[in-house]
C-alpha cells in the first residue's frame, strides 16, 4: 500500500468512513494552534499603563482533497469546512517599567462553530458525512514586554496553549486540538513621520507537545505575519496584509502510523485599522482579510477576521 503524504485532515476522515487503518485519526487536522492572522498593523506596540479588552470575530472556510492508492484501487477524500469563531482577550499594562520596557499580561479565551463536509469515492457513489457544532477553544495566556523608539515599536513575548477547548477523537466538531504548546515570537511597528506609511512585522515559533490521547505530536512550526499600510486620514490605515507559515520538523510519536508529515500556507489580502474616541474612551478598530494559496498538508481557503479594542 502506497499513501502519498498529504494533509492529516484527510486521513482523519478516512478513518471515519471507514477506509482508512485505525490510528489515522491521530492528526492535527490541518490547523496550526497559532492563530495565524493574529498580528496585523500595531503588531510591535505594548500600549501604555492601563487595561485592554478586545473581542475578536474571525471567519474561515476552507477545503482539502487528495487521491490515496490502495494497490490497485484509488480513492478519492476531501472536506470542506467553515468555522465561525470569537473571543475575548484582556491585556493588563502596570504602570511599573521591566527592563525600560512596557510589561503585558493577557488572556484570550476563544469560542467557536466548526461545519464539516467529507466525501469518500473509489470509482463508485461517494461516501459522505456531515458535523457541525459549538464548544470553547484554547485558552492562551501570554506574557509580553515591549519598547518604544522613536517611531520604532518591537514587542517579545511567549505565550501559552492549553489543551481546553472542545476535543473528541474521530469525525467531531473538534474547536480545540488537544494539543499542548509553547510559542514565542518578536514583533516591530514602524511608522515613517513624513510619509505616514507603516511597516509591521511578527515572527514565531511553536512548540508543541504530544496529544497525551493519541500519542500523536505535532512538528515545530514557523510563522511570520505582516501588515503594511498607509494613514490616510487621521486615525485610518490602509494597506496589505499576509501571512506565511512553515512547519519545521516532522511529526512524530506512536500515533504517526503513517509516517511523518509537514505543512505551509502562505495568506495575502487587505486589511485596515482605525482609532478614535467613543465617549472620551480610546477604542481601536482592526479588519483584515486573507486568500491562502501554496498549501501542503493543510486546509487552504479564505479567512476574515475583526477586532474592537477598548482601554479603560
């Protein structure tokens, strides 16, 4: 038997309508448990002393196909899915300086609706199934410390992913990826006096550990986000945003049965943000859009995603 590497995501539902061995369902179904998309224009700043509450609204639907061959048989997998996601973040600033730096302290806590389509076929009628449901996601703690220079921001941080959102094994509405990980990453923002133009940068890398239930763990993984913008008017940027994303190792563990895998994306749309005063309070407004293409071993689609800020 001859498999092609290709996305676990197809495996995985393989395995629930019955075609493929047991232990594929140990994938990490496509998704990095980085948020890719996550930073955009502002991406270096740590905002001054204060208390910082962002909901965040995010929309994805994306597919994944491909042919495996079974000695002389070939079939034929592919899913589709959409997801609607939300979450609530707050970021906390002392007034007290770390190392000349700002000192950040937050939490997201993310929710969401995953809908599922899967379709199995060897020269006959397909098989198809269909899931959809709701459930908590991964919460993140993160901390971060970030200076300013001039017109010059960059921010280090690292940050937390715990296992807590909804998780079953097989064809579920998963919303969390029972995957445990570490990621840590640096961050600029730079905004040219003259021209009002501005350059973001965000760059990391993931750690993951073992899903302690399927004895599957999942490669290190490389992001990097950008966002470059224009303000044309007082408060309002506009420009192009994108994303690209590599997985560094291979994946591994007794739950890998089929070998190692690896994924990319690469993401580009447009994007803009905008700040003002609502009733003398500073409020700060983000919406961005994203066309992946380049993928391997992953969902490929489109993604949309806004933020509302508030400082109190």
């Amino acid at each position: 038997m001859r498999i092609p590497k290709f996305s676990l995501s197809v495996l995985s539902v393989l395995l629930t309508l019955g075609v493929a061995p047991i232990g594929v369902q140990a994938g990490e179904y496509g998704f990095s448990s980085y948020g890719l998309g996550g930073n955009a224009f502002g991406a270096g700043a740590t905002p001054p002393p204060g208390t910082y509450v962002t909901v965040v609204t995010g929309a994805y639907n994306g597919k994944i196909g491909a042919n495996v061959q079974f000695d002389n048989v070939t079939v034929n997998a592919g899913a589709k899915v959409e997801v609607f996601s939300s979450g609530l973040n707050v970021l906390y600033v002392p007034e007290r300086k770390v190392f000349g730096g700002n000192l950040g302290l937050s939490v997201t806590v993310p929710f969401g609706h995953v809908d599922m389509d899967a379709t199995v076929s060897a020269g006959g009628p397909g098989i198809s199934r269909s899931v959809d449901g709701w459930g908590l996601g991964d919460i993140v703690p993160k901390v971060q410390l970030g200076w300013q220079q001039g017109t010059f921001a960059h921010t280090a941080y690292v940050q937390a992913v715990t296992p807590t959102g909804r998780w079953d094994p097989g064809f579920s509405p998963i919303i969390g990826l029972h995957r445990p990980g570490v990621d840590v990453g640096w961050a600029f923002t730079w905004v040219d006096p003259q021209t009002k133009v501005q350059a973001n940068g965000a760059l990391g890398f993931t750690f993951n550990f073992e899903n302690t239930e399927t004895n599957y763990k999942s490669g290190t993984d490389f992001h990097w986000e950008w966002a470059l913008g224009l303000e044309t008017s007082p408060g309002l940027v506009l420009g192009l945003v994108g994303y690209n994303y590599r997985q560094l190792t291979a994946d591994s563990g007794s739950g890998a049965v089929l070998g190692s895998f690896k994924g990319s994306v690469d993401a580009v749309g447009a994007g803009m943000s905008y700040t003002t005063l609502v009733g003398g309070t500073p409020f700060i407004f983000n919406l961005r859009h994203y066309r992946e293409f380049n993928a391997e071993n992953r969902w490929e689609g489109n993604m949309t995603i806004a933020t509302g800020t508030v400082r109190f």
